[in-house]
C-alpha cells in the first residue's frame, strides 16, 4: 500500500470537505432552474431558501480553506460557474419580474390624472413592489 505525502493527503481531504457544500450548491441550483422553467412558485421560493443556505454554507468552507492554504483549482472554477449561473438566474428573474410590472400596468393603469398621490406616487406601484427607474 502506497502512502501519500503529507501535502497530498491534506489537499484530498480539503478537496472532500469542499466537495460536499459545493455539490449541494450545484443541485439546489438545478432544482431552482428546474422550477423557474416550470414557473412552480412554491418550489422556487423552497429552492431559492435552500440555495440561499447551501451558498452560505459554501462560502464559509471555502473561505476558511483558503485562509488555510488554498483551495483546489477545479473546485475554485466549479465554484466560480456557481455564482455565474446564481447572477444568470436572478438576471432572469429580474427580467421575468419586469415584464409581469409591464403587463400589469397595460391592464391595470393607474390614475390617468396624471397627479401624485399624498404618497407622491401612484399607489398600485407602490403596493406591486418592483422599483422602477
């Protein structure tokens, strides 16, 4: 039986205490672009929680791997994919939150008065919650 080197045998097992929190990352991340496709918005808002954990959870061991040494370079780019596919998946949900505002507001306008209200905005916007430039 072979015995691995110090340096190797702690490098494979921050690889293996990294590689659980990040597999978990991936598979939230799967079920929530699973149920974005589906539009299923109690398993968006269950996965998004679950995401939402997993991340933290992912964050923390890597940042205590690396004031450790260092972490693993193709757990460094997986995890790197990660946080692109979370920006892709708010980006589209960001642009699927602005078409709904539009449509809402072609089939519920607001005040054609024109006039503020004594909140210095129209009231639907403010209770529909999207911020608008």
């Amino acid at each position: 039986m072979q015995v691995l080197p110090h340096s190797d045998t702690t490098t494979a097992e921050l690889s293996a205490q990294l590689e659980q929190p990040l597999m978990e990352v991936e598979s939230c991340l799967n079920l929530l672009g699973e149920a974005l496709l589906r539009r299923d918005t109690l398993a968006i808002e269950q996965n998004a929680a679950k995401l939402h954990q997993a991340l933290a959870q992912a964050i923390s061991a890597f940042s205590e791997a690396a004031r450790n040494g260092s972490v693993p370079p193709h757990l460094r780019h997986r995890l790197v994919q990660a946080g692109g596919r979370v920006a892709a998946q708010r980006e589209s949900l960001a642009r699927a939150t602005a078409a709904l505002d539009r449509a809402i507001d072609v089939l519920m306008p607001g005040d054609t008065t024109g006039l503020y209200s004594a909140l210095g905005k129209n009231e639907r916007k403010i209770l529909g919650g999207s911020i608008q430039a």
